[in-house]
C-alpha cells in the first residue's frame, strides 16, 4: 500500500473522484482535495489559506503526489503544490504518464 496524495485544478473534480476510487481499489490510501461546497471565490481568503494549508499536511503524509493534469493542464496553485513536494523529495506521477508508472 502506498500513500498517495491527488493534486489538480477544482475543473477536474470529476477525473479526480474516478481517478481516487481506481488508485484506492488498487490498494492505495488516497488524500483528495476536499470536494468544496460553495464555488472557490465564494470563500474568503482566510478560508482559502486554511484550505490550502490542510492539502500541504496531506502531501507531508504522502509517499507520492499524483497530478491530475488533464489534457497537460496544470495551473498555479497545482505548480506550487508540485514543487512543495518536490522540496519533500515526494515521487511526483503525473496522469498523462500514469500508464508507464503503474498506478
């Protein structure tokens, strides 16, 4: 079993949800994103800080970070999350790659 946390734009919550159940009944323990309630500029900054701040404790707890990046897209804040784990010595996998790595 591996800890693997998922990280990607909100815009893919859909692949992650899918991506998660698949990586998880491959015995993996995923951290996902929380699935937000409100649209993201409905929440103050405060909020936001707070929200990002929880996700970076989940790529401390991870063995790898798995970047849904669909199509090749990877936005700002997945780029930060990135090379956060990458200062952790985190594995990155990045979807578009998924199939070679064995996920």
């Amino acid at each position: 079993m591996k800890i693997i946390t998922l990280c990607g734009s909100y815009r893919f919550k859909k692949e992650m949800a899918e991506i998660a159940e698949r990586l998880t009944l491959g015995g993996n323990c995923v951290l996902a994103p929380i699935d937000l309630v409100r649209e993201k500029e409905a929440y103050t900054k405060e909020e936001r800080d707070i929200l990002a701040a929880m996700h970076r404790e989940k790529i401390k707890l991870a063995e790898a970070v798995f970047v849904v990046n669909m199509d090749g897209y990877i936005g700002e804040s997945t780029k930060g999350e990135i090379e956060f784990a990458e200062m952790l010595g985190k594995k990155i996998i990045y979807y578009t790659d998924q199939n070679r790595i064995g996920y």
